[in-house]
C-alpha cells in the first residue's frame, strides 16, 4: 500500500474544493444568467 503524506493529501483536498467551486459558481451564473434573459424579455414583452 502507498503511504500518503500530508502533502499530498492536502493537493486531494484541495482539488476537491476547486472542482466544488467550480461546479458551484459554473451553476450560479448560469442560473443569474438565464435569470437576467428572462427578466430582459419580461421587460420587452411589456
């Protein structure tokens, strides 16, 4: 078995939380984005 050091453990975690992150923010400004357009056409609709 391969010992794992503390350093290493400590790139896992923080590429754990990057990829979080990531998907996190990606998820939020998609939503703020579709947001935005809807409120855009709801303006244009009036």
């Amino acid at each position: 078995m391969q010992q794992e050091t503390p350093e290493s453990s400590k790139k896992e975690i923080f590429l754990k939380w990057l990829k979080r992150v990531g998907v996190l923010g990606f998820l939020f400004f998609l939503i703020k984005g579709l947001i935005w357009l809807a409120v855009g056409y709801w303006v244009l609709k009036r």
